[in-house]
C-alpha cells in the first residue's frame, strides 16, 4: 500500500476559516517578532532602493546628454560613486534581511516541530491505527518544510515584489505618464494570459510528480519485499507493472512537453511581440522629442521589472496557498487532546506499586471496530507477585486483556483494578513505568547494544546495565562483539539473532525493575539452545513480580498460579495446569494432548 505523497498539494482556494485557522501558526513566530519586524523594514526600505537604484542608469544617459530629467547636480563620473554607495548599503539591508528571516523561520519551525512530534508522539494507541506512518511523516518533515520556506522565502518575496509593484507603477506614471498608459492597456493582458498558461503547465507537471510517486512506491515495496516476490516467481509481474507506470510518465511528459512548447511559441509570439510594441511607441516618441533617450531606457528597465513582479505572483500564490494547506493539517494534528503530558524525568516523584491486578466484568471492542466485541465479561483477580497465563486460539482476545491493563484503550464497561485503586485513577506515565514487556516479536531501536537495554531505565548506570546484560544471559554474547556494548544492532535489531533480541528485551525489562511483567511467548520461534537462555532469564525476570503471560507452548507455563483458556472473547476455563489437565473434556487438556503429540512425533 502506498504511502501519502509529500509532494501533494491542496486544491488552490481560500476561504475565511483557512486563513483564520492559518494566522494561529503565527504563534511560533511570536517569540521572534522584534527579528520578523526588522527583515520586514529591511525588505521594504531594499525594495525602494532598488526601484531607485533602476532609474539612475537611465538619468545617468540623460546627464550625459546633458538633458538630466532631475536637478541631482551630478555630473557621468559621479554616477559612479553613487552606484557603489548604494550597492554596498543595498548588500547590508539584503545580507539583514536574510539573516532575520533565517531567525524567524528557523527557530519558528524548530519549536512547531518540537510541539508537533510531542502532540504525536502522546497520542493514544487508536490514533496510530487510523493514521498511516507516511502521513504523520509527511506532516512533520514536509508540511513544516513548507511552512519554513514561506516564512524564509515566499513571504519575504511577495512583499518585496508588491512593493516593487507599486512602486513601479507609481514611478513610471511619475516619469513617463504618456507611455505608461500604453503599456497599462497592452502589458497586463499578456501577463495574465501567460500566467494562465503556467498554471495549467504546472498542473501537468504535477501529475507527472505523482505518477513518478506511483513508481517509486512499486520500486520501494518490492525491494522491501523481494523474498516474496522471488518465492512466488512474479519478477515477470512486478516487472509488467513497473513497465505501466513508467509508460503513463512517458504520457503525461509528452503531453507536457506539447504544452511548454506551445507556452514558449507564446512567449516569443506574444509577449516579447507586446514588449516589442511598447518599446516601438517608446522609440516613436523618443522620434518626436516627447522623451529623451535616458528616459526610454528606464522605462525598458521598470516595464521589465514590473513585468517579472506581475509573472512572479502566480509561483508565490501557489506556494501561499499550499502552506495554507499544510498548516491545516499541522493544526488539525495540534489540536487533537493528547493521553498525557510529556514530563521532564525530575519533575515527579516515582509512583510504587504492590502489583495486585483485578479485572472486573470487563467488555471492550476495538474503536475502529465497534461492531465485533472482542471481550465479554471478563473477571480475572491476581495477586502481587502471582504467576497466571492466558491461552487459547489466536483472536480469542488475549493481547486485548494485557492492552487493556496498560491503558492503550479503555474497556466500554467494567473496571480494572491496580493495587485497588481504578487504573485510571492514576497519572498515566507513571502508571506505565510500573509496567515491563518482552513481546514476541521484538523491536529494537537501530542504535547500540547499551542504547537499547537502556531503553528501560534512560538514567541507568553503567554498572545497571551490564548487571541486566548478565542477569538477561546476554553479556557473554555481548562481550564476543569487538565493540562489545557499542555494537550497532542495526534497523529493529536485524544484526542480531532471534535469540539475541530476546535476551536484549529482557535485560531491557530487568533494567526497568517494573512490578507488572507482561510476557507475549518469547520462545515460540526460537531454537532449542536459544529457548533454554530466554526461558532461564524470564525466569528470573518474574521473580517476586506480578506476571501475565500469553502463552502459546503449554509446556512453558506448567508451574504458573493460574491458567485461563479464553474462548471468543470469554474464559471458558480456569486453575492450574494439573487441575486443568485432569479434565479430559476440556479445551486446555485438548490444546496440551494436541502440542505435546505434535512435539513427540517431531522429536
């Protein structure tokens, strides 16, 4: 499935909420106001000097002739001095400029991105099931990115090109009334259609944008997965629909290339004919003495300028109006509630539990699926310290009850009961702290081997960490690397073996001291040597510690308090493995009969 493409834009429109809802992305720039006001004045005051700055060249070839259009008291050589004055004080504005700019948007943005991985990071489990990874990605890296260049560049842009606009205009009118009329009833015409022309052109070049997306994604996913396409020998067919892809490119391209030809023909044609037309009145008047010659040139100079104003103001529109569209989302993102506030470390007092755990008549569906209840009535009283496994077919709502007991979602009815006290009664953070988990499968952050058993206790000294390296079976392994702690495991622990990531997620679990231990079947894919060393250290592991344990091999779980074999979201069965082994008709005594034939026959 693909992901969300970055490049994707919003239809061009504005409306009142979305510019509402855009200036509230102003607040990141708050802090740095006094730098946004000062680019602002350096922006505008470089602007008008330009405008100046573009007039002299031609009053310089009046002075020449001796018919200066203003009393400047200069004479040629002096023109000189004055270029240079005022290029270098132009240099010091725009070098400002660009710098405050940089302040603005750099420091802005760093703070929206802090604020928007924070909101992220602290949402509940059910957002992240109704997002896609590409999304929330795309929202922090590309849709800041263009929130960043507005802030740097568009917006700094459109101003100066506004004031270059009307500057221009009120300049020329000044200057050179009688031309400037011609060129007001010709020139924006020719502008406008030209602006027409390069929204549709960039509408197809979008579209080729996207098409080129669609094969990156069948490039991406089959790299990714190309065991399964070679064990299914579909290289001919991956291969087929990467040709297609690659084909309706090939289409859109030409069909693009067609429509810059046609917009260049336009330009040549039509727009330099229109400018052509303007400067051939120029030059008719220059005949009549209506104008001296400096005169004409500035107005060539002033009518280009304006000109690239004019043509520039449909790329910035376009531009505004994306970041329009991506502070929208960004917003959305904002202001969505969060389950909890990020904390700094020394800013509580670490909550301590017992570890007693009470499910108490709990029903639950999942959020994105209210239809199928996955837990009815489910009553389950562990004390601290206890040992209880829950067993039965896959869907038979397992991983739900342990989900349920970290607050990854709230049961519809029923209560759980920690120490007492409603799970919900206490400060979230601290409450999951209290919580460790060796998962099946497990995750591994792609940095060191000391990073990742650190992982459960950030703070952690060195001497704690190698103590849950030894106490996981993990540091013999750990000191036959050459690097030994400072051994990188790769993206999700790839470098290392099954076992190893095991063992690596115990230490981890160890390190945090949790009094709830959660263990989702650690063993079922390893090998025989690998399963003697992960069962040895969770044993250790849930040592004087509450512990749930879902359970796939019933052998692993023969000296646990209490089974419970669920059924379609129900416990259909409870005790010890003896007592539930004695009942020949039950479903536990069926699942053992069924694993301990199959392991006889393989053995």
């Amino acid at each position: 499935m693909s992901e969300i493409d970055p490049r994707e834009k919003p239809s061009l429109k504005l409306n009142k909420n979305s510019l509402k809802n855009s200036i509230r992305i102003f607040k990141y720039i708050k802090p740095y106001a006094w730098y946004f006001g000062l680019a602002m004045v350096f922006l505008v005051v470089g602007s008008l000097i330009f405008m100046a700055l573009m007039g002299l060249p031609g009053e310089m070839a009046n002075t020449a002739i001796g018919k200066p259009k203003f009393n400047l008291d200069l004479d040629v050589k002096d023109f000189g001095w004055l270029f240079l004055i005022i290029l270098i004080f132009q240099g010091i504005l725009s070098y400002f400029r660009t710098y405050y700019f940089a302040i603005v948007s750099e420091k802005g943005m760093s703070d929206l991105r802090k604020d928007l991985y924070e909101k992220i990071i602290t949402q509940p489990v059910v957002f992240f099931e109704e997002k896609r990874v590409g999304e929330l990605t795309s929202r922090i890296t590309a849709d800041v990115e263009q929130l960043q260049s507005v802030f740097s560049i568009t917006l700094a842009e459109f101003i100066r090109q506004l004031v270059i606009l009307i500057s221009g205009i009120i300049i020329i009118f000044i200057w050179m009334p009688k031309l400037s009329m011609i060129m007001l009833l010709t020139f924006p015409a020719i502008v406008v259609s030209a602006m027409i022309f390069g929204r549709y052109i960039r509408k197809l070049s979008k579209q080729r944008q996207d098409e080129l997306a669609k094969t990156n994604t069948i490039v991406e996913e089959t790299f990714q997965s190309f065991s399964i396409v070679k064990s299914f020998a579909n290289e001919w067919y991956e291969s087929v629909r990467y040709g297609k892809a690659v084909d309706e490119i090939v289409k859109i391209s030409l069909s693009f290339a067609k429509m810059r030809g046609i917009f260049f023909t336009f330009i040549i044609t039509i727009l330099f004919g229109g400018i052509f037309f303007i400067l051939w009145q120029g030059a008719l008047m220059l005949q009549r003495g209506e104008m001296e010659a400096g005169d004409l040139f500035s107005f060539i100079m002033y009518t280009g300028i304006l000109g690239g104003a004019i043509a520039s103001f449909g790329t910035l529109y376009t531009q505004i109006v994306s970041a329009i569209g991506a502070t929208e989302r960004i917003q959305e993102i904002l202001d969505t509630p969060s389950e909890l506030e990020v904390l700094k470390s020394d800013s509580f007092t670490d909550m301590k539990i017992k570890g007693d755990v009470k499910y108490d008549n709990i029903t639950f569906a999942y959020p994105t699926r209210k239809d199928m209840t996955i837990l009815k009535g489910i009553n389950i009283d562990i004390k601290a310290g206890q040992k209880i496994a829950l067993v039965g077919q896959s869907g038979g709502g397992k991983s739900t009850i342990v989900q349920l007991l970290m607050k990854f979602y709230n049961p519809d009815s029923g209560s759980i009961l920690v120490d007492g006290n409603n799970i919900n009664t206490y400060d979230l953070t601290q409450f999951r702290k209290n919580i460790g988990i060796v998962p099946q499968e497990v995750i591994l952050f792609g940095g060191t081997i000391r990073e990742n058993i650190a992982y459960g206790k950030p703070n952690a000294s060195e001497k704690d960490i190698n103590l849950a390296a030894q106490q996981s079976n993990s540091l013999e392994f750990i000191t036959s690397f050459p690097q030994g702690m400072d051994t990188i495991v790769g993206e999700r622990g790839i470098k290392l073996s099954g076992g190893q990531r095991q063992r690596i997620a115990i230490a981890r679990a160890i390190l945090k001291n949790p009094k709830i231990l959660i263990l989702d079947e650690a063993t079922s894919s390893l090998d025989a040597e690998s399963e003697k060393l992960v069962q040895e250290a969770m044993d250790k592991l849930m040592e004087n510690r509450t512990s749930i344990i879902i359970a796939h091999r019933l052998s692993t779980i023969r000296d646990v308090d209490c089974i419970y074999v669920l059924d379609n979201g129900k416990i259909i069965e409870q005790g010890t493995h003896n007592e539930l082994i004695s009942n020949e008709n039950g479903i536990y005594a069926s699942l053992a009969k069924l694993q301990f034939e199959l392991t006889s026959s393989i053995d």
